[in-house]
C-alpha cells in the first residue's frame, strides 16, 4: 500500500479519511507469470495499480506469432483495459502478466463509490485516464514518425530492462516490425 501511497502524495495531499476508505477498497492481488488475467471480450471491472512485475496489452490471434502487442505496464504505473472499464463493454484485448505481477485492484462498482465520497477517487481517474491517453498518443506518434529502428532505439534508450524481461518477438509487434526485421535491425545497431 505504500507505494501507491507515495505515486499519489506526489500528485495531491490525500486526507486520512478518504486514504482509509479508498484502501479498504482495494484488494491484492498476484497474477502467476504468463497469465491472462483478462480475456478478449470479458468486461474489465477493475483498475489496478502495478506493485511489482509487468504487464503486456495485446491483441490476441489465431496463430501467436500474429498477436499483435500494442503496450506494456511497469511497477508504479496503472493498468487497465480502461476503455472496457468506462464503457461496461467487452474488451477487444488482452491483459498478461510476463512477470509475477502484484497489483492492487479497486472493482468498477467500488470506484464509484470512492468518486461519491472521497476525493482521492477522481485522483486516481484522472491520473489513470491521463496516463493511458498519454501513453497510447505517444505510441500513435511513435508509429507515424519514426522508422521501426527509430522505434527499437528509442525503447533501448527509455527502457533498457525491457530487453531483459520482455521476449524479443513482443518487442517486435510493439515496434510494428516482425521478429525477422527486428533480427536485422538489433544486427545494424
């Protein structure tokens, strides 16, 4: 609990009373390396802040070389099939866990409930929200101005432990490139 604490006093001084009822709604939980823990089509009912491991959004296909990795979620950092979530829809991707993760989680009905009582929970909607508009823009621009070995060099640059803990062919479908091109690009660089 500490550290979503410490991410939130960063942004705002969160009074005892609205911390004590938003964690009383959260809940613990650890997702076994390489799980899914949400399916295509299953409704997202839970934001959840990452305590330790990583997390990959995909799109899944018939044949796994053909999966289609469109993001990654780190220690510190929220995830969420966000648009599921708001909507109540079905999700049209996956959540993985890659790594043990550990991640606490606030359900959709309980979120509601914090936003009507507390005012920590539009905190962390707009901190969730935020994040992953900013994460997703940033990946468009990546894809429309830079060349796929712009794109891995950059990766290198702001994440080096990726290379270490993410298998080379989801580097590759983040990139936009196959495993056979980024091949020839680790190669060049």
């Amino acid at each position: 609990m500490q550290q979503i604490k410490a991410y939130l006093d960063q942004i705002a001084t969160i009074s005892n009373s609205d911390w004590d009822f938003f964690t009383s709604k959260l809940q613990r939980r650890v997702i076994p390396k390489k799980s899914i823990f949400l399916e295509i089509n299953e409704i997202e009912n839970y934001i959840s802040f990452i305590e330790s491991g990583v997390v990959r959004l995909f799109i899944p296909k018939e044949n796994p070389d053909k999966e289609i990795t469109f993001g990654f979620s780190f220690k510190d950092q929220f995830i969420s099939a966000y648009d599921s979530f708001l909507t109540q829809k079905p999700s049209a991707y996956q959540l993985q866990a890659l790594t043990e993760t550990t991640i606490l989680s606030i359900t959709y009905t309980d979120l509601q409930e914090v936003y009507k009582k507390t005012q920590i929970g539009n905190l962390v909607g707009r901190l969730t929200a935020e994040r992953l508009f900013l994460i997703k823009s940033k990946r468009e621009q990546n894809l429309l101005n830079l060349s796929a070995e712009e794109r891995y060099m950059k990766l290198f640059k702001e994440r080096p432990e990726l290379l270490k803990i993410i298998p080379l062919k989801y580097i590759s479908s983040y990139i936009g490139v196959t495993a056979q091109a980024l091949s020839r690009i680790r190669k060049r660089v």
